[in-house]
C-alpha cells in the first residue's frame, strides 16, 4: 500500500505495482492510464539490482530467466 505521498513503487519479480489511487485518477481520455493533476517526478530510485551508472540508462532483456528483483521507485512532488 502506498504512503499516500504520490509515490509509485515498482516491484521486480512479480512486476508489483504500488501507488496512491486517490492521487493518481484514472485519464478521462483512456482509462488504462492514471495521471496526476499537479505532481512532477523529482527522483527515481532503483535498488536491489546491480549498478546503474548511467543516467540515460536502458537494461534490455533481464538476462536472469525470473527477471529483474529490485524495487524501482518514483518519487512524485
């Protein structure tokens, strides 16, 4: 469950999906997206897998066959 600050948290694994739904609406226009009024992403924060050096960064295909484990989170303003 979301902390309510707008954050969304990705999970690896089981590509768990974890964010405020009262702060992310769903699109009028398309219904498979939610979206914000107001909030900007400010960071993201990738653990639990590896390095990341750089920042235009793309992993491809997770050469792991049960994919990437980490948590992925984007903190929302």
């Amino acid at each position: 469950m979301s902390d309510g600050s707008g954050d969304i948290i990705i999970k690896g694994g089981s590509c768990e999906l974890v964010f405020d739904h009262d702060a992310f609406v769903k699109d009028d226009n398309d219904h498979k997206k939610r979206k914000h009024a107001s909030a900007k992403i400010k960071r993201i924060v990738i653990t639990g897998e590896g390095s990341f050096k750089d920042f235009d960064f793309d992993s491809k295909d997770h050469p792991d066959k049960d994919g990437f484990k980490g948590t992925i989170r984007v903190i929302c303003k």
